[in-house]
C-alpha cells in the first residue's frame, strides 16, 4: 500500500469542532500529502422560492457560497500555518454523500476524512445517513474522525474476520491488515489486529438438538453438555487456526493479537478502551454496503476513530 498523497478533508459547517481538519493536517504531514478543504453547500429554502427565476435561482446559490468561503478560509489558513500545502473547494448539490463521491473520483483523492459527532441526548455516535452511504459507496478508504479522539494514532487496531461466515471478500482481510500495518508503520503507532467469534449459547445448542430430534429415538440425536463442550473446543481451535493464517503475513506483534470470545458489538468497545486503540480499521464491499449488522453495532459503540477500507 502506498502513502496517502492526495486527502479530501470533509468540513461540517453545522459544528463548531472539526475533528476531521485535525486528523487532515495531522496525516498530511506524517505522509507529505496534500489536502483539500471541502464543503457541500445547500439550502432547501432557496430552491423552493417561487419567486426565483432561474437566474435569480443560480445568483442565490452563489451567494449562498459566497457566504461559507471565508468560513472554509479561516481553516485554510490554519492548514497553511502548519505547514501543509492545502486548497479549498465548495460545490452545491445533495446528497452530501454523492457529491463527495464525485469529487473523490473526479479528483484522483485515494483518502476521505469526514466528522462524526456524539448525539447529545444518549451519549452515543450515531452517523447520519450521508455517513452510512459514504461508508457503502466511496470508492476509496474513509475516515470517520471523533471530536473526542487524540489528535494523533498511537494504536491502530485491524478488525478481520477470516471466518468466512458473512459476505465477505477473500482480499478484504489481507487488505485490512496491510493497510493498518502500513499506517502504523509511518505514523510510529502500534498495530493491534483482532478477530472476535460468537458461539450458540447452551440453551440455544440444547434447543435446537431436541428440535432436531423430534421423532427420533431418544439416543439417535443429543446435543447435551458433553457435545457442547466439544463444539466450544473446536470452535475455538477452528477460529485460531484461521487468525493465525490470515496474520501469518502480517509484521504484528503477538502480544497485540487478540482472539476474543463474544459478539464483536459487546467485545470490541472494550478491548478499544483497554488498549487505548485511536483507529479501527475495518473493512467495507465496495457498493455492497457493510459487512453484516455487526459492524453497524460497531462503529456505533467503539471510542475511537473508525476506518473503512475496500476491495
């Protein structure tokens, strides 16, 4: 994986802290990149007036621009004072999430940083659906960065699945893993990688042995303690042989590989917290949306950054 060279920074114009500016400038220098400032303009009120002509309509749009270019300035000089070469672009569309794909593609950018916020009322993340749509359909890796995360990575962790239980690319795991590999090589952070597997509860394992042995002669089918216990043993035995194959190849220390029991949405957050993990990086299909309702739950709960990286 090469260096990031061109990023495309999201700025939220409805917030007050831009945490992806941070990690934008912070990433530009660690990788000698170059970013660009970006800002997706619309106001609802000013398509639906009726008394716009279409160029009254094309002279109110502009000055709505007009209105956000000393905004978006003010962090351009910013940018500049740190001493990374930076420029700015405002374009008015919507969806947010399409516009920023185009400008992705059309650009040659091959990394996103967009914020995310804490939702005030539960205290927890939740992404707008420009997020969920950008983490499903941009074409490059995307950052989703956290007001309450450090301005830099000091422990960046891989979140691999090499179960192959879910829709799930045989590229994607060796992708994640080299990229956060790579990362943490040149930022100097510690690279973690973990896999998590859930096994059927007992009563769930008990219940389905008597519905399948419905009919059947009381010895013909038992999947009492006895079998339980073999099917944690080889459950465990067959997700440790495949970690330890999907990280064969991978330079990662081995006290921060982690093999954890549990659902990934109950283990995760804690392991993040313990460990003081900055970025997650997992892993997306491009056009095919997440992979599966566990990583929704996710990128939810996890305090730190969260990276999507595609195949």
């Amino acid at each position: 994986m090469s260096s990031f060279k061109k990023i495309l920074v999201i700025l939220d114009p409805t917030k007050d802290k831009q945490p992806a500016l941070q990690k934008g400038i912070y990433l530009a220098k660690q990788f000698s990149a170059e970013i660009t400032l970006f800002l997706v303009a619309y106001n609802r009120s000013i398509v639906s007036n009726l008394f716009f002509d279409s160029e009254q309509l094309e002279s109110a749009k502009k000055g709505f621009i007009n209105t956000h270019k000393r905004w978006v300035n003010s962090y351009l000089e910013q940018a500049k004072e740190e001493g990374v070469l930076a420029d700015t672009d405002i374009i008015w569309g919507k969806p947010i999430y399409e516009v920023i794909n185009q400008k992705v593609d059309e650009g040659g950018y091959d990394l996103v940083i967009k914020s995310t916020h804490n939702h005030p009322m539960v205290n927890r993340i939740f992404f707008t659906p420009n997020d969920w749509q950008l983490l499903k359909s941009c074409s490059k890796p995307i950052i989703m960065a956290k007001a309450e995360t450090a301005d830099g990575y000091s422990n960046i962790m891989a979140g691999i699945d090499p179960s192959n239980c879910h829709e799930h690319s045989k590229d994607l795991d060796p992708k994640i893993l080299r990229t956060t590999n790579q990362i943490s090589k040149d930022v100097k952070a510690q690279a973690h990688a973990v896999h998590c597997y859930d096994p059927l509860a007992y009563q769930l394992w008990s219940d389905i042995g008597i519905g399948m042995g419905t009919g059947m002669g009381p010895s013909d089918f038992t999947m009492g303690q006895d079998n339980y216990d073999q099917y944690i043993k080889q459950l465990q035995n067959t997700n440790s042989t495949n970690f330890n194959d999907a990280i064969a190849s991978a330079d990662f220390p081995k006290e921060h590989l982690y093999l954890e029991e549990g659902y990934p949405e109950q283990v995760l957050p804690v392991l993040v917290k313990s460990n003081n993990i900055d970025l997650m990086v997992m892993g997306t299909s491009y056009h095919s949306g997440l992979i599966g309702s566990t990583i929704e739950k996710i990128l939810d709960e996890i305090e730190c950054d969260i990276m999507a990286v595609k195949v």
